[in-house]
C-alpha cells in the first residue's frame, strides 16, 4: 500500500487541526500523491520539498507519520526548528491526528495514562517510536537509532544546534544504522547563497509539477509571471497559457491540477526534489495573490516574504550588494532640523557612546515605512565623565517644528550599552517615563528587531536586545528604494559625504564558520556609526510600536470643543503601559 492509499482510506482530519474536516482525499491537491508516495519508494533515499505556504506540506508529514505507525512501525524522528515548536505541531497537528483516525487509535497509549511511553515529545507503539525535537537542543539529536527522518522548515533551524554543529548532519548521523533509511526535508527557502533547502534541492532531480491548458492541451509549470490582472483590479487576475495565451479563470485550476503530473528535470541517484508554488494550492487564489503582491511590492522586505513563503522561490540580490554612497547623497533635500517636514509623525534617537564622544541620530517616521533623518550629531568630550552625559540629556529634550507649526518631541531613544556600560545603565535609570531604553545588538540573524526587556545591575535598569542583523536587512532594503513611495529614507540638505559613507560601511557576505554557510554583514570601511545609529533609531521605533495611521488621521482631525469641567474630587491617574499611549 502507498501512503497516499493509506492516507486516502484511513485519515480522518479535524476541526481543530484543519480548516476542512473530513475524510482526506489526496484528489483535493493531486500533486500531493508522488510527495508521500516516493517516500516510501525503495529506490529513493532522500525527499526534498521545496514549498510555498498553503500547499499542505504539514499534512504531507502527518500522512507520512501514520502510514509508517500503521503499515511499517520504525523509529522515527520529527526535527523542527525549536523545542517550542515542537511542542506546539505534537499538541496542535500531531494529537489530532491519532485521536481521530481509526487506524491510528490505541496503536498509541493514552497521554494521561501514567507511563512514559507517550509524553509530548516521545511516542511509543508496536515495532516502533516517534521522537519530536527541535532543531536548538543539542541533547535531543545525541541519541536512539532512526530510521525515518522528517525535517521540517529547515530553513528556520539555527546554524547549530548549541555548540555541536549542523543539526541536520546531527540528525542524520542517527540514520546511519538503517540501510533502508528514509529522510525528508521540507521547508520553504530563504535568501540564495545560504538557504538550506536550496542546497538540498541542487542535489536532487528538480521535479515540477506540469498541467495542461484546458484550451490547447500543452502542458507548463505554472509560473507568476504568467498571471495578469486589469491595472489596479486584481480581483480580475488570470493566468495566460504561455502556448496558446488563452485566459485560464481560477474555476479551471481544479481541472488543470487533476490532469497534472511531476515531471524530473534531472538525473540524479536517489535524491527525490519536488517544487511547488501557493500558484498550485486549491487554498489559495491567483486572486487573492495579486492582492498580496500590490500589498507589497514597494516594500521590499514584504517583497521578500512573498517570493519566499507565496512563490516558494529563495530571495535574490542580497549577497554582497554594496549601495554606492554618492548615489544617496545626490538625493539630500531641501530640509533640515530647524524646519521639518509635515509628513513626519513619529521621532525616535538612536545613540552610539564612543570613548571621546557620543554620536547621536534622530529620524522621524511616516506612513508606508518612509523615513526622514533629521539630524546627525556628535556630543564632544570623555564619555567617563559626567559633563557628556548632561549634553545628551539636554540634546535628546530637543523639540522639531514641522511646517506646519506643530511641534515634535523624540518620543523614543535607544543607547547601544557595548561601551561604558555601567555609564549607560545610570544614564537610563529613571527615565522610563522619557522612554529612554538601554539596548544590547545581537548579530544572530533572524533576531527580532526590539526584543522583550530584561532587568540588569543592581538597579535592575532595562535592558532591551536588538537584532541587528535583522535592523540591517530592512535598512538595506530601504536604501534600495530610489524613488519616493514606501520604504524611501529621505536625507536633509546638511548631512555631509561622510555620514553616507559611514551608512553606506557595510556589505553582507557569505562566510563559512566550521563547515556552516552564513550570511553575515562586514564592514568594508573603519567607522560606521551613522549606520549604527540607524539601526538603534529603528529599534527604537520597533520599542514604541506607534500606530502611525492612527496618528495621521488624529492629526487631520479638526480640534473639538472642550467639554465643561466637572469636579468630582480627586480621581487617581490611570497607570500607563511600559511604553504608553502609542499603540
């Protein structure tokens, strides 16, 4: 029996793990069937699936899980990218599917009986057992024997697993035993040069899944740039055959994945590689896709999600891009602190302590993710000494009049606490209600921009990490836009060639560190505070979590009447969030 047979006579799918309940029918996304088939092929060795969102990849995995428990009991091992995860897809997808489909029943025990054979993240049965770990634990990959192998979004596992290396050769490694080993890894990829997937994908024999044109019979990969739509209505987009140019509605997709079929592109010795886009999903529609892409298209960190996660196609252009500092200087316009632009809704500081001085940027941020940096400035003198720091704190109480008369403040600023960091913790201390943070960069990729707060020293000050990394990736990919619209960073008339230069100091390569690619930023010049700066003014913005929109459209409001004033006694304050009002 192959395992979309056994899926399609024994899954039973549920209302809290699937949006469609019932009976599976692998005929819902025919090109699901050689997915899971292959994998129980003799002549195959490894499966690599290269994937959007919204093609039932998860369920793929599951089928796989319960036709080995049922059909073939083995030792099996579910890698995902943390412990948390982990936890969440046994809980959430897994538990549903033992519970509700009756070949599955009672194969595994009860989670509340008192016996250690099913916990959340080890499940034993009959000839066989399933571990669930993440991707982070180094311990998880060091032990028991495994003969099926399910990695899943290995583009999301860290470089290593703690301090023992990849852990995807970890968890091969505990394969080596079986000689009739199965290994599949799934994910959808990343950024070229570094996505794991995409290197997995290059050994295999490229399959595509080919359907034919309901109007000429000729059967063609579907591709994005196939699909059109009338200017501004995406709700009218199709998808043009490329032989005959018919116009395929969304209603012939059905049709079109039936009559489908996989199709190898090379020859390669049992490396099985499927790719699929959400252009093929029967939950999704080239519809719904356009609107996305109009979404998203002018900001170019958007962008890249949608190649990745919509068009399951790795991003390109990032590996050693340089963006040339005299081209962004030629775009400095007629602005400056004294006088700011109306468009700008929000200031944040980003500060930088060096041993002589402290260098001080303010950026102001308006909708659609355009930026105007206001001001650039150094405070002279030895940051071990007090007086430096009474110049900050009078400069970071500065007011921006807009042209329209209003006056701004800096509603947030964050302190790089790398150098002199006990100077910086008594510096912050107190000054919550200013919304002045320490912060601390982490150059780890995939690092949230602002991460939560931790208390540090003795005054238990604030201390919030920064990815920089990730601050980096967005800051290039606004510098990239060179025509106002979303993402633009504007530039005032008064900063010189050195601040691009140092904006500019940096290039993002790919390293090797014991085996593992990494996409990592060098500086390819000695200063770079402008750039620093830049990035802490962002994390200050990701701090505040302003609702620009909101903001905007209380700002066109005309000014109401104020109510008459009422005594009714003393009425304590409401307590204001760690960052108030903002949100």
């Amino acid at each position: 029996m192959k395992v979309s047979e056994w899926a399609d006579q024994n899954r039973i799918l549920t209302s809290e793990a699937s949006a469609e309940a019932g009976i599976w029918r692998t005929s819902r996304a025919p090109y699901q069937r050689e997915i899971m088939d292959v994998i129980a092929d003799r002549s195959i060795e490894v499966v690599v699936f290269s994937k959007s969102s919204q093609v039932g990849a998860t369920e793929i995995i599951n089928n796989v899980i319960g036709y080995y428990i049922a059909q073939d009991p083995s030792p099996i091992l579910v890698l995902q990218p943390t412990l948390d995860m982990a936890r969440t897809w046994s809980k959430d997808r897994l538990a549903p599917m033992l519970k509700s489909s009756p070949a599955l029943r009672g194969k595994v025990k009860e989670p509340r009986s008192r016996n250690s054979e099913n916990t959340v993240l080890h499940k034993k049965f009959a000839g066989g057992n399933l571990s669930i770990v993440g991707a982070n634990s180094a311990s998880s990959l060091a032990s028991r024997p495994v003969r099926i192998l399910l990695c899943d979004e290995v583009d999301r596992y860290p470089d290593s697993a703690s301090t023992e290396g990849d852990p995807i050769q970890l968890a091969i490694k505990r394969t080596q035993t079986f000689t009739n080993r199965k290994i599949l890894m799934a994910s959808t990829p990343t950024i070229d040069g570094i996505s794991r997937i995409q290197a997995a994908w290059e050994t295999s024999d490229k399959r595509f899944y080919f359907v034919p044109c309901p109007e000429c019979k000729e059967m063609q990969r579907l591709e994005w740039k196939f699909v059109h739509w009338d200017e501004g209505k995406p709700e009218s987009a199709y998808y043009a055959c490329q032989h005959c140019g018919g116009i395929l509605e969304e209603k012939d997709k059905i049709k079109m994945l039936q009559g489908g079929e996989w199709r190898a592109t090379e020859e390669t010795n049992r490396v099985a590689g499927f790719h699929i886009s959400e252009l093929y999903s029967p939950w999704s529609t080239w519809q719904s896709m356009a609107e996305t892409f109009l979404e998203v298209k002018r900001h170019p960190e958007q962008l890249k999600t949608f190649i990745n996660t919509a068009l399951g196609e790795v991003w390109m252009g990032e590996q050693g891009e340089k963006i040339e500092s005299h081209e962004l200087m030629s775009r400095r316009e007629n602005y400056d602190a004294s006088l700011i632009p109306d468009d700008v809704l929000v200031i944040t500081a980003g500060i930088d302590v060096q041993k002589d001085r402290i260098e001080v940027q303010v950026i102001g941020w308006a909708l659609e993710s355009q930026s105007y940096v206001l001001e650039y400035h150094s405070i002279w003198g030895e940051t071990s000494h007090r007086d430096v720091w009474g110049s900050l704190d009078d400069f970071l109480k500065n007011q921006y009049k807009k042209e329209n008369g209003s006056v701004l403040k800096i509603a947030c600023a964050a302190i790089d606490s790398g150098y002199q960091t006990q100077a910086v913790y008594n510096f912050c201390l107190g000054k919550i209600g200013r919304r002045i943070f320490a912060i601390k960069g982490m150059s780890t990729a995939g690092k949230l921009i602002a991460g939560k707060a931790t208390r540090v020293g003795k005054q238990r000050v604030p201390l919030i990490p920064v990815g920089t990394d990730t601050a980096k990736e967005v800051i290039f990919s606004w510098l990239q836009v060179d025509e106002v619209s979303a993402g633009y960073i504007h530039f005032p008339s008064n900063v010189d060639e050195e601040y691009f230069e140092q904006l500019t100091s940096e290039k993002r390569m790919v390293t090797f560190s014991k085996g593992i690619k990494k996409l990592v930023f060098k500086k390819i010049r000695d200063r770079n505070e402008s750039l620093d700066t830049f990035v802490y003014c962002l994390a200050a913005f990701h701090i505040l979590q302003p609702n620009l929109e909101r903001i905007d459209a209380m700002n066109k409001r005309e000014p109401a009447s104020p109510p008459p004033k009422q005594s009714h006694g003393f009425k304590r304050p409401a307590k204001k969030s760690f960052v108030d009002s903002w949100k």
